[in-house]
C-alpha cells in the first residue's frame, strides 16, 4: 500500500512526491477525477471549515455584494456550495473560481447551473490582478500542491489582496487518515487518480508547526491567524482583518 510507504515526519516535496491529477491528462478523466473528489468532499464534510468561518464573519456589514475568490478551485463545488449558504442567509456575493488549468475551470463552468453567476477564470494565482480586490479568498485542498515557498508567497498574496480576510482548508499529515482513505478510495472504486493521490495529498500536507513556521515567514504573527482542525483529517489556517 502507498501509504504504508509514505514518510509522515516532516512534508513531503512535493516535486519529488507528485500527484497524478497535476499530470497532463485528457480533460475527459480530469473530468471524472474531479467528480470523484467532490464526491469525497461531500462525504467527509469537506465545505464544513470554509462554511463554518464564513458563518462567523459578519458579512452583511460589508454593504455590498461580497467578492469572494477561490483560489484553486478545481471542479467549483466549494463555490457552488458558498452559492447556496449566501443565498439561504440573503447575502449578496460576487463569486470567481481561479484555477491554473484550463480545463477544471471549463469543467467547473461545465457543471455549473446556467442561474448562476460566479464566473470562472483560467490564470497562474501569482500573477493574476484582480479587477477588484476580493473581500475574502478561500482556498480548499490548494496548499499542498505548493512548495513552502510558494505557500510562503501565497500567504503574502493573500494578505496583501483581502479586506475581511482568507482562509486556507487543507489537510492534516498523519499517516492513520492517508491509510484509511488509500483503502476507502480503493473499496469505493475512486478514480485511480484519487486513489493515488489521496495518501500523496496527505504526506504533503501540514502539521500545527509547519503552518506556523509559515506564517511567521510571510510576516504574520500568531496572534494575526487561527490554526482550525477539524475531523477527519482537516488542519486550516484563517485569518481576520
């Protein structure tokens, strides 16, 4: 089992441990690929942390429609779902999913229902402008596909872009969860892409250390951010303004 042989003392490199879905593949079997992690993202509560810290924000005070971006946002469904709690709370937003690849964001477009409005753009997070700054950028299962000086950059991004604030849901490394998921992915017949990417995606992950080490190296001081965990598996960082 890959698990079994993953390393779970420090984070992984992640140009030395690679993931198969940030591979050139067909946009038919990101497709599916994608589907499946949404699938798994249902499953295991994975909106909870995002939905949760926008429930604490009182955004409403914010006078106008809330411009929220996702930064990685793959297949959408985060954005999708933010779409419906905004709606059931009568707050305005104004929607963008930012993906590096060109087909999630078509595919993300793809299964999106045409009533909606969030819009969908194909650029490199770290040179993409915003025609107007975001009040809040949600990132989910983005971070560990980065080296920790991206993740360094990303932070600084982040901070130098939003007025209320961002938050990063990403995972835990531990070794139990990535076994777990390596044997629920197979039993479940998952893409072999979440198959093998799940364990990877945990042995790239963070611990409580890393994230602070992180963050002290973009500038930030503890008391500027809030280390969430959530079961299972889910380590994230926020930040209010």
């Amino acid at each position: 089992m890959l698990s079994e042989a993953l390393d779970f003392r420090c984070r992984a490199n992640v140009a030395e441990l690679t993931e198969l879905m940030d591979e050139p593949c067909s946009r038919a079997e990101l497709r599916v690929c994608l589907r499946d992690l949404a699938r798994v993202n249902r499953w295991f509560l994975g909106y909870r942390p995002t939905l949760a810290w926008l429930e604490s924000l009182d955004l409403k005070r914010v006078g106008e429609p809330v411009r929220i971006l996702d930064v990685g946002c793959g297949y959408g469904d985060t954005l999708r779902r933010v779409e419906q709690w905004a709606r059931a709370r009568g707050i305005a937003v104004d929607l963008c999913g930012l993906d590096l690849n060109s087909d999630a964001i078509a595919i993300a477009a793809e299964a999106t229902r045409p009533e909606s409005s969030i819009c969908w753009i194909a650029d490199d997070v770290f040179g993409h402008v915003p025609d107007r700054q975001p009040h809040v950028v949600l990132s989910s299962l983005f971070a560990h596909h980065l080296t920790d000086t991206d993740v360094v950059r990303f932070v600084r991004w982040m901070e130098a872009q939003t007025s209320v604030g961002w938050i990063v849901n990403d995972l835990s490394r531990a070794p139990l969860p990535a076994r777990f998921f390596g044997l629920f992915a197979r039993f479940m017949r998952l893409h072999r892409f979440v198959q093998h990417d799940g364990p990877v995606s945990f042995a790239r992950a963070f611990r409580a250390d890393d994230w602070r080490g992180l963050c002290a190296a973009a500038g930030l001081r503890e008391s500027d951010y809030r280390l969430l965990r959530y079961r299972p598996g889910r380590l994230c960082v926020s930040r209010r303004r």
